[in-house]
C-alpha cells in the first residue's frame, strides 16, 4: 500500500519535531503508544469475552437423582 523508505520516514520525523519541538515529541509518542495499546486491548478483551459467552451456552443441566441429562424437563419448566 505505502512504500516507506528511510527517506521519506526522516522526513516525517523532521516535520513532527518541527511542528512539536523537542520537548514535547517524547510525550507525543508516548500519548500514541498508549493510544494504540488500549485499541488493541479492547479489541483482544472483545474476542475473550465472545469466548467465554460461546463456553457457557455449551453447558447441559444434569438432573442429580436420575443421573440423566434434563434439557427436555428444564424447557418444559421455564
């Protein structure tokens, strides 16, 4: 999509600590790197609770005293 080369990503620096100046391009940087690790915490923390959700629907109730599985008495009580 985008060639990056060595030129063209000096050139980006250069413009960014023109526009921020030394003092504050650190602090940038950091501002953007917590930016992009909370985006892919969310996102990975989406995937976790899918999971679990598909997990739970999995689960059968067994009826105790016959030892027999009882979705057909479970749906007919609800």
């Amino acid at each position: 999509m985008f060639n990056f080369g060595t030129q063209e990503l000096i050139l980006v620096l250069v413009i960014a600590l023109v526009v921020f100046g030394p003092g504050k391009l650190p602090e940038v940087g950091k501002a953007i790197g917590k930016g992009i690790n909370e985006f892919k915490d969310a996102v990975s923390s989406d995937k976790k609770k899918e999971e679990k959700v598909s997990d739970v629907a999995t689960v059968e109730t067994i009826d105790v005293e016959a030892g027999a599985v009882n979705d057909k008495k479970h749906k007919e009580i609800q």
